[in-house]
C-alpha cells in the first residue's frame, strides 16, 4: 500500500518556523490502519477534511 507523503513521518529542525514534530498524522494513519479502518484526506477550497471510516 502506498502512503500518501502527507502521513509520512518525518523530522522538524529545532529551530523551525513551525511548531510540531511531524508525527500526528503519520500516528493517526497507524491506528487507523492497525484497526482496519480507512483514514481519507480531501483538499477543500477552505481547509482540508480528515475522515475516519469505521
């Protein structure tokens, strides 16, 4: 199964712009899937959407 690069995980440099470590969707993809369920990302004019199918 291909993984989308959006829930790879990956590193943040200590002094980045941004906060976080980059794990949180990579983590939620995991559960998903240790689980058998399906998790979908949709890119939306104002956001993105995240579902979870059970």
């Amino acid at each position: 199964m291909e993984r989308l690069p959006l829930f790879k995980r990956f590193w943040r440099a200590p002094d980045a712009a941004h906060d976080g470590a980059g794990l949180g969707l990579a983590i939620c993809k995991e559960i998903a899937v240790a689980h058998e369920w399906r998790l979908t990302v949709s890119s939306l004019l104002s956001g993105t959407s995240f579902i979870v199918w059970l």
